[in-house]
C-alpha cells in the first residue's frame, strides 16, 4: 500500500477550484479539470514512498501488483477526478477492435503519439462511469426521433425548418439520425452558423414549458462556441442533471457531453477521445461517423441504496464502490485498488503500512496487499477489478 502522487490534467474546460479545495489547497487561478489515478502512460501516478512510477511498478512486478489482472497486461482501469466549469466535446469512444485498428492505422502512418491531430493514443477501448460530486449536468446518447421533432417543433422559425426537415424522413430512428449527425457536422461554416443563431434565436421566445433545460443549454453553448454545429447536435441528445452519489455508465460508441460538474470517473485504461465539436481540439468527423452508435437509448440513472454501493458497469476491466462512513470499514480484496476519500478524514492501514487519508489524496493497493481498514468518517470511492 501506497499514497499516490496523481496528476493534474489543466484542460481549458477544467474548474479553477474543485480539485484544489479538495486537496485543501488554495487555487492558482489556472484550470484543473483532471486528476488522473492510474498508471495510463500519458500521466502514470507516483508511487509517493517508493519513488517510483505505478507504471513502472506494475511492469516490474505484474502478479504482485495486479493479482489475476495482470492478465491484461496492464492495470486494466484509469480513475479521475474530473472537474468541468464549461462544456466538454461532444465525443465517443471506441470498442476494443476499432481501437486496435485505429491505433495501428495512425502508427503506420507516422502521427506521433503526442501529436494534436492523433485520435487514437492507445489500442484500448473506453467504457466508463461518471459518479456526480456536486450537481452535474450531461449529454448523453440520442433520444427517440418523435422526442426531436417535438422539441425542434417548438422553435417555431424558418430558420430552424432544414433541420426539422431532416427529422422528419421516414425510417429507422438509428438511421435518421446517423443522416441527421453527418449533415450537421459536414455542413459548411457559413450554413452551420446560420442553423446554430435560427435556434438559438427562436429559443428566446419559447416561454414556460417542455425542453426548457435543454433549450436553456443551447444559449450556453452557442455562446461558448457560436457557429458550432455541437450546438444542435447536442440539443438531440438526453439531457441528465445527477444529483451528488448518482452516476451514468456509458458504453463504446454512445455519443455524449459532459458540461457541467464534478463527479469521479472510472474508465477502461485509455484516453481515446473521438471529438465531433465543441472544443478547440482536433475534430474527426470522418472516424466519428465510423464508430458512433446513433441508436437512442435513454442511460438509466444509477442511484446509491446503501452506504455501500457498487454501481452497476458490466464490463471486465473495473468497479467503482462508493462508502459512506460513519466509524470504520473493513476490506479484503485479491486485486488491484485505488482509494480516495471526497470528503471526512481517515486513517487507513494495510498490514504494517498506515497512512493518515485526507479528501483528494488517493491510495494504491497491491493484489498481494493483506486485508486493509479505514478509521473515520466521510465519504470513500473504492476501485477494484471485479473477479472472475
């Protein structure tokens, strides 16, 4: 058992604040968006009493590290805390094959891994979950056609009449929509702006009634990013707002924005981003159109039901656990885990090792570490790798 010295992740979407006063540290001014946990190579975590890498950790001693999860090769997961004061891309991830084959196809080509034009940085897929902190606003995934058009009937101006239009074909849904994405993100800058201010203004006379939230969302974004087709993409997806201890899981190809909050991300070990608009980064709408999943689907909402709930994510790679606790908690675990307490104070001990844990300091624990025990109170997120 170790603490871990995480890495910040300064992205210019990120909150000033969140994760300095969770580390009860006084804010730079400058944007915090991610504190990354893991041993992903891009910014591996260091082990804080060795020394050394949890990445060079993991190599050197596989089985000890990982237990049976050394057969991925790797550790399997990465663990954020991810901070958002404005929007993030509207963007997927890929499957495992298709990332497999877009990582080779941007090596043969020569695109260094640190270029910005590079979608593919590892060959790694990206299932995650996002547990809400604070409340947290998101996109994600296409609702229903017949949802669209009702929403789009509402801003009642000409302007807005092309879209409706596309809404309108007939045809399967994943289908309509899959036209609906690759019109929008293709159109030329003149006719995108043109599309983005007729919504933007006819949502200015909608008044009192349904879509009021998604409708108040596009003001935002057009004002952050005016003449970005994301604008109306994302005016097609669910709107969700998670209250504090809910949390989304989100699969391969779901097409999504996060764009306002704090929460605790659990993901497979990648940073494959497939950006569509939104932001200043490298967009690929091309590779975008191959591997999103324009099917609606409607995330259910993942509400905690005890003091110690693991969230549902039917995957191999990870679990997240959040506990709240009152005295103390007991664990025993024959896997790989990293621990970081969101709030009280604890102390946590691990055969001879002890640590005093305070809020936004995480914890590694090795597959070989005996049995572990926290004292205190506050609020704990456990990551393992589920058995089996």
């Amino acid at each position: 058992m170790d603490l871990l010295a995480a890495a910040i992740q300064d992205y210019g979407w990120g909150d000033p604040a969140f994760i300095p006063e969770l580390q009860q540290r006084t804010p730079t001014g400058h944007p915090e968006a991610e504190l990354w946990m893991g041993a992903h190579p891009k910014a591996p975590s260091q082990l804080r009493s060795a020394g050394v890498g949890l990445d060079h950790h993991v190599a050197t001693s596989p089985r000890a590290a990982l237990g049976a999860a050394a057969s991925f090769g790797q550790l399997p997961f990465l663990k954020k805390v991810l901070a958002a004061a404005q929007p993030l891309s509207i963007q997927t991830h890929p499957n495992i094959a298709q990332a497999e084959i877009g990582f080779a196809r941007e090596n043969d080509a020569g695109v260094p891994l640190d270029s910005p034009t590079r979608t593919y940085r590892d060959p790694n897929h990206k299932p995650e979950l996002i547990c809400a902190l604070t409340p947290f606003d998101a996109k994600c995934g296409f609702r229903r056609v017949e949802q669209s058009r009702e929403l789009v009937a509402r801003l009642d101006t000409p302007g807005v009449a092309p879209l409706a239009a596309r809404l309108a074909q007939q045809g399967d849904d994943a289908d309509v929509l899959a036209d609906v994405l690759q019109w929008l993100l293709t159109m030329s800058p003149e006719d995108a702006s043109r599309l983005t201010n007729a919504v933007v203004d006819a949502a200015t006379t909608v008044g009192d009634g349904a879509w009021l939230t998604e409708i108040m969302w596009t003001h935002r974004l057009q004002a952050l990013y005016p003449g970005d087709p994301g604008v109306v993409v994302a005016l097609l997806l669910n709107h969700f707002t998670l209250e504090p201890g809910e949390a989304l899981f989100l699969e391969a190809g779901v097409l999504h924005a996060y764009v306002q909050g704090a929460g605790i991300e659990i993901m497979a070990n990648s940073d494959n981003v497939i950006r569509g608009g939104l932001t200043p980064k490298h967009i690929d709408v091309a590779e975008l159109s191959a591997v999103v999943d324009t099917t609606p689907i409607d995330p259910p909402v993942q509400q905690p039901t005890s003091n110690e709930h693991t969230f549902d994510s039917p995957v191999r790679e990870f679990s997240l656990t959040r506990l709240v606790i009152d005295e103390g908690y007991q664990a025993t675990g024959d896997g790989p885990e990293i621990l970081i307490a969101t709030s009280g104070g604890f102390r946590v001990t691990c055969g001879d090792a002890a640590f005093g844990l305070e809020p936004g300091t995480p914890v590694w624990i090795d597959a070989i570490d005996p049995e572990w025990a926290v004292e205190g109170h506050g609020t704990l997120f456990r990551t393992t790798v589920p058995a089996g």
